[in-house]
C-alpha cells in the first residue's frame, strides 16, 4: 500500500505505508500471541469465578451426615460421629502465616466406615527430632468438616521420613492404604469450629480471579505497546500525520496572507 503525504503529493512523491516488512511479520506474531495469553487469562478468570461459587455454595450448606452420602464430591459439608484410633500423623512442611510446621492427620472410626481427618495446622517447633505433642481424645466425638480428594499419584518411598515413620511428606492413596483407610481416594479436614480442630485456614484457590483479569491487563498493554512500537520503527504513518499537520498549517498561512 502507497500513502501519498499532503505536501509530498505536490510534489509527485509517494511513500510506502509499510517500510520494514520483517518488522510488521514479527509485530503481528507478537500481538496475536499477547492477545491470545490475554483472552486466555480471561478465560482462566471466568473458570476461577464458577469454581470459587460452586466451593462456596457446597461448603454453605447444611452439613449432612456422612453415612447418609450416596456418592462424595469435594467440597461437600460433612458431619460424622465415632472415635479418634490412637496413632497421629504429621504431614510435613506446612505453613500459617510464614511459620513452617505440621498439618495433623488421625485416623476416624465411624459405625460404617474409617476416615482420614485432617485435624488442622501447628507449629513444628526448632527440633526436627521432636514431633509436637498432640493431646490424645477418647470417647465419641462428633466432627464437621468438607469432603476433600486425595492425590492418585503414588509417593516416592524414598520421601518417607527415615526418623518418624508417622512423619509424611504427601497424603495419596498409597498412605491410605497402608494405614487401612477403606475410603482412600478422601480425607476430610476440619471446620475451625468443628471439636477437636487445630488451626484451619484451608486455602481452597491457588490464585483468584482478580489475580487472572490483571495478568490478561498486563497481556493486552503489552499488544498494544508493540502496536506503537510498530507505527514508529516499521511504517509511514507517523509521517504521513506530521505532513498532513504541516500541510494544514501551511494552509492557514497562506489564507492569512490572502
């Protein structure tokens, strides 16, 4: 495409519009891309807004009695009654509020079935040879909570803590299993207001959908600082626009003479 510049066209000169093409190729790769990781983003956002309402709809609602389920999702408010079985495990590496310690998992015996609890979150103390000490509870106890999956990939036996066997790195089926949980693609954790809870503070979202919709801004911005970018290293535009204001000024000028 030719442009003709309002003073130039006086003259008979003509300018391309596009005069680096290697340039435009690049530019035009690079904003499609942006665009696309922007309306990805966006699109991350929306999944982050259904998922968050769906959590929070299950997690609102009345608790029900966990024999009573006919299939589990996660998520679902349960409530359970029975006994804690004696041993205690901890799951390493967890953390409040930029304190490393342990998340508490025991054992729950119900009429019809185990389950894995969750109990919550203490601090794991400067001794790494020394376990906290968890007080023990007997007799029934009555617990509420949310349904919450376990990870299908096996663990590495060579994760498992040498010093404390009842010290672990991950929970999966695997775990499950060798502890005789019957239900062991799930645990279930603790309300904060549940007996027998620790510190909860579960965190349900890795990142929220805020955190998506300013990363699409960021995506976008930049598609359109290589837009400019491009205007003035790779076309005629910028000076087909100061000729067009030189002409109209050189225009007014010679009406003010006449």
């Amino acid at each position: 495409m030719i442009v003709e510049t309002p003073s130039a066209s006086a003259k008979g000169i003509s300018l391309p519009l596009i005069r680096n093409w290697p340039i435009t190729i690049f530019s035009v790769g690079i904003s499609i891309l942006f665009i696309f990781l922007g309306v990805w983003q966006l699109d991350r956002a929306k999944q982050k807004v259904l998922l968050k309402t769906r959590v929070e709809n299950r997690l609102s609602t009345q608790p029900q009695k966990i024999s009573n389920l006919s299939s589990y999702q996660e998520y679902t408010s349960v409530t359970l009654e029975g006994i804690y079985q004696e041993k205690l495990y901890f799951l390493d590496n967890r953390t409040r509020n930029g304190l490393v310690g342990y998340e508490v998992l025991q054992v729950f015996s119900t009429e019809s079935s185990d389950w894995l609890i969750n109990r919550g979150w203490i601090p794991g103390g400067g001794n790494r040879k020394i376990l906290p000490a968890i007080e023990p509870y007997r007799g029934i106890r009555s617990l509420q909570g949310y349904l919450y999956p376990i990870n299908d990939e096996p663990v590495d036996n060579s994760t498992l803590d040498p010093l404390f066997k009842n010290r672990i790195q991950r929970v999966d089926v695997n775990f499950t299993e060798s502890i005789g949980v019957i239900n062991k693609s799930w645990l279930i954790r603790l309300f904060a207001d549940s007996d027998t809870a620790l510190v909860t503070d579960w965190i349900f979202f890795n990142s929220n959908p805020e955190k998506h919709r300013a990363y699409a801004f960021q995506w976008f911005s930049m598609s359109i600082a290589v837009c400019l970018l491009w205007i003035y290293s790779a076309t005629n535009i910028v000076v087909w626009l100061r000729c067009r204001v030189c002409s109209s000024k050189e225009k007014e000028f010679q009406n003010e003479i006449k």
